[in-house]
C-alpha cells in the first residue's frame, strides 16, 4: 500500500508552518471540533532526539543547510526548519510592544487595534499558555556581569530579560546555550510543549517533513499540494486554509502560486531587525556558554529613540568562528580565547523594507539592504558596545564580520489598503476570504522589539476572528 492510501484527504482548516502562529491558531480551531491538518516542511523531534552538535542542529533545523544569505551576501538569513519553527531554536526572550512600535503599526497598516489597550487582553490570553521568568540575579554568568557593570559605568539603562522557561534548574549546572538545538529538558515554552500538545490532544492532524509547494484557491475549497517524506506529490483539500510559514515561507508559496497579480504587494515589506554580535576579549575567563545564556537587555530611552537595542548574548563555537575575521592563525588566536570573550549584540529596528522574489526555480531570493540611516543606526549601537568593552577592561574588541536576519517580518503586511498590503485587518488576504495569516508575515514594519510574543496574541486574536468567520 502506498504511504497515500486510506489517508483522509478533505479538512476544515489547513494549517500550513508549525511554527509559533500555527499551533496558536491550530489550538483554538481544534477547541471548536472542526478538522484541521497543520503541513509543517521539518522534522518533529522532542527532547530526547534534538540534535547534540551544533553542526548538525545548523543542518538539521534550518531551511538552506543552516544559513540562508541576502542578494548582496552580507545578512546571513536565519530561517527554522522544524515542528516548533523558530520557538525550537529561539531564546524565547518575551517583549510586549511598546506604544512607539503600535502607533507606528496604527498608523501604517490603518488597523485601529494595534493599541496598547487593545493588545493587552491578547498578550494575557498568549501569556495564559506560559510559563514565563526573569533570570534570577544570583545565576547571571560572567558575560551578564560584564553587561550590567558596563552599562552602569556608562551611564546606560539596563533591564532584566523576561523568558518563557518553566524550570531551567540552574543550580543543577544547566548550560542553556544548548537550547539553541532545542530544549532538553522541556523547560523552554516552545510550541511542542504548550499549544500545539494541545492542539494534538484535542484531534489534530499532524504532519511533518511534508514540504507544501503550491495552492489553488477555488471560493469554497483550497487545494495544498506538496511532497511528503517519501518524495511523493500529494494533495489535500481545506474548506479554509491559515498561513504560518513565516515572513519568507509564505510569501514564497503565494509567489509561486501565481498570487502576486491579485496581491501587488506580497513579497515586499520585509524587514529583519538586522543584528550584529560584537566580541570583547577579556585577561580572566568570562564563561559566557556557561549557565543562562542571555539574561540581560537595553532599556535606554536614547537607544529606543535612536532606532537600537543591546542585549547580552553568546553563541556555539561555529557560529562565533564565522562572525570572527581573519584567516588561519590570526583567526585562531582569537578563536582560543572562546572561554575569555563576552558579548553583545545590536539590533537595528530597520526602516529599508526588502523585498522577497522567487527565482526560475521556485527558490526564494531576498533584497535585503541597510540604507544610511540603518547604517548610522547600526554604528551607534557599535560605539555603545565599544564603549562597554572599554569601561571594564576588555583587552581586544572584535566587530562581528556580518550581520544577521532571525527577525524575519513582513510579505504579507497586514493594512486597510489592498494597493500596499496584502493581510486585513480580519486576518484574510485581501480578496480571499478563506486564507488566512496572522504571523511574522503580517508585521507591518520592523517594531525593534522581540516579535514572538506579538506573533502569539496576534494569532490568538485572529483565531477568534476566524472562527467567528466560520460560524
Ligand atoms: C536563533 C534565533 C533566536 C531568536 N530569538 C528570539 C527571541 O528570543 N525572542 C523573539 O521574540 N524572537 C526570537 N527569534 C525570532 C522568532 O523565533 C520568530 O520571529 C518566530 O519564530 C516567527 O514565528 P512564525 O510563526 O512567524 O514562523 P516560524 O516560527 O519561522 O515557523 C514557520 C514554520 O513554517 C514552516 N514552513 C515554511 N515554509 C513551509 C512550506 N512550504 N511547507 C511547510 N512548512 C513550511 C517552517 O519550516 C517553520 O517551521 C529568534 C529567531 C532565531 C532564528
């Protein structure tokens, strides 16, 4: 029998990425009984099979082998693969937006909720799914104490991170950059552990390593086709069909399905928060992969006015050797101090929105740039960090040799106005009234904040507009 025999073909709702905005809305569509299948590209690992080595966690959750890369080559592109998408790999660091981030959203999208007010029962309802923690000082490691002492030195506001964690269980010796290849010990919130084990409990159909390459819209049925884990086309039909594929997955799909004649804007406004990792090197031995990776931020009027934040952050050894300039011994040398470097990371709230095409062949292809403003941003953000390194005695400063995109936000904007949007504000695509999206895609710019926590009381809010549409 082939793997397709006696499959059920015909659901309510497919639900296209098992990212963080599909399993949000799959959860609450379950709970209303109708039938829902969630197409998820990745592999489902859990805790005991999430790949050890960082080398083969690059290969085996991200789309492109690990790294994508920008037209110009210099943003390398973050891009999760896997059941849980980007809440596996993540830091899961927890922000509400600001009044700055939703004005700007109100103003360009036109969509009268993106209020504070109006978000707030939202993020509860998001924040009900859970569990959610501040580091406790006593474990900040050595690369935190550098990042508070220089902040303070500087005259720089700090703020504790907020992370959606159960139990970390520090004293036990925990070293959370390993969670970068998922969580071993199910203390991380990913997906998995929270809505979408729901979700499953309550009847979903879950399947992954299934790639979706194309859909047909018709007004009462959408046809998904795609290839399966075996390499077999197959095809299954959805009375409504909910996009999560993220910012560069759903805007790929849609392209090659031939929507951009009906949607002049898909593809266009994305934006990546554009980050960069600075390296100080210190005599005494920071540890920074020891403990709680990340446990402090910027909360500085100056550097949100000035379109920047730092956190404190680290990476695996791979990743630190491709930020890290030079060739053979040069490079080495400073690759032997891994133990003595801590560091920080800018992130620019960019205002240059690019644009994601596909190529003959059906592949995404991203024109991402900084403009000058996001350049100028970008050399602030370094001359703090400088600044930082200086005050407490790092002995050389090492700027990271290319910037990173694993915000990735917009293509499908969410705006009134079908000429330069592609989202409603009923969480349809315009002009067609049974495909939905509420993830990082509809972002309408880049707030310069953490998206996740957005993405979930955005999908929780356009759940409750789905299945009001439904009913
Ligand atoms: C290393 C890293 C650290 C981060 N840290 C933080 C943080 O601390 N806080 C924060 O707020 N944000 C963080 N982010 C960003 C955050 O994880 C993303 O913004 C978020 O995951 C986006 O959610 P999403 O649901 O839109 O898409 P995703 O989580 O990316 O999920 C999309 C899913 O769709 C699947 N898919 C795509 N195309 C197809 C297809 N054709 N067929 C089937 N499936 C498909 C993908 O494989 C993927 O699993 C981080 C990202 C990275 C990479």
């Amino acid at each position: 029998m082939s793997s397709k025999e006696g499959k059920k073909k015909d659901f309510d709702f497919i639900v296209i990425g098992a990212g963080i905005s599909g399993p949000f809305i799959a959860h609450e569509i379950c709970k209303t009984g109708a039938t829902v299948l969630m197409l998820e590209a990745g592999p489902h690992f859990n805790r005991d099979t999430y790949p050890c080595k960082e080398i083969d966690s690059n290969s085996q959750l991200y789309w492109g082998g690990g790294i994508e890369l920008n037209t110009d080559a210099d943003i390398g592109i973050l891009r999760p693969k896997v059941v849980g998408g980007g809440s596996i790999v993540n830091q899961a660091l927890l922000d509400r937006f600001d009044k700055i981030a939703l004005d700007s959203w109100k103003d360009v999208s036109g969509a009268d909720f993106f209020t504070q007010a109006k978000m707030a029962p939202w993020y509860d309802a998001a924040e009900s799914e859970l569990t959610i923690q501040e580091i406790p000082a006593q474990y900040r490691n050595g690369n935190a104490l550098i990042f508070k002492d220089g902040f303070e030195k500087n005259g720089f506001n700090w703020a504790p991170l907020v992370r959606a964690q159960k139990d970390c269980r520090f004293e036990d010796g925990n070293d959370c950059i390993e969670c970068l290849s998922g969580c071993r010990i199910d203390s991380k919130q990913s997906t998995p552990v929270t809505v979408l084990k729901k979700a499953l409990e309550l009847g979903l159909t879950l399947e992954s390593e299934f790639e979706v390459k194309n859909l047909r819209w018709a007004e009462d049925v959408v046809t998904i086709m795609g290839v399966n884990r075996y390499g077999e086309h197959e095809a299954y039909r959805g009375r409504k069909v909910v996009l999560g594929a993220g910012a560069i997955g759903n805007s790929r799909l849609l392209l090659n399905s031939g929507f951009k004649k009906k949607l002049p804007a898909l593809g266009k406004n994305f934006y990546t928060h554009p980050q960069s990792m600075l390296l100080g090197l210190y005599d005494k031995a920071i540890n920074a992969h020891k403990g709680p990776l990340q446990s402090l931020k910027s909360n500085d009027a100056s550097f949100r006015a000035n379109y920047f934040k730092l956190e404190n952050v680290f990476a695996p050894p791979v990743a630190i050797a491709m930020l890290v300039p030079g060739l053979a011994k040069q490079h080495l040398s400073v690759m032997k101090r891994y133990a003595h470097m801590a560091c920080i990371e800018v992130a620019v709230r960019d205002t240059n929105p690019g644009e994601i095409s596909v190529t003959g062949s059906g592949r995404p292809r991203v024109v991402k740039r900084l403009n000058a403003f996001d350049r100028d941003t970008q050399a602030k953000g370094f001359k703090a960090i400088h600044q930082i390194f200086k005050a407490t005695g790092a002995k050389q400063i090492v700027d990271g040799r290319f910037t990173i995109g694993l915000h990735l936000m917009g293509g499908l904007n969410l705006g009134t106005d079908p000429s330069r949007s592609v989202t409603s504000p009923d969480f349809n695509l315009h002009g067609f009234k049974n495909i939905y999206a509420a993830d990082s895609s509809v972002f309408p710019n880049a707030p310069g904040i953490n998206p996740s926590f957005t993405i979930m009381a955005v999908s929780k809010m356009a759940a409750a507009k789905i299945i009001q549409h439904a009913s």
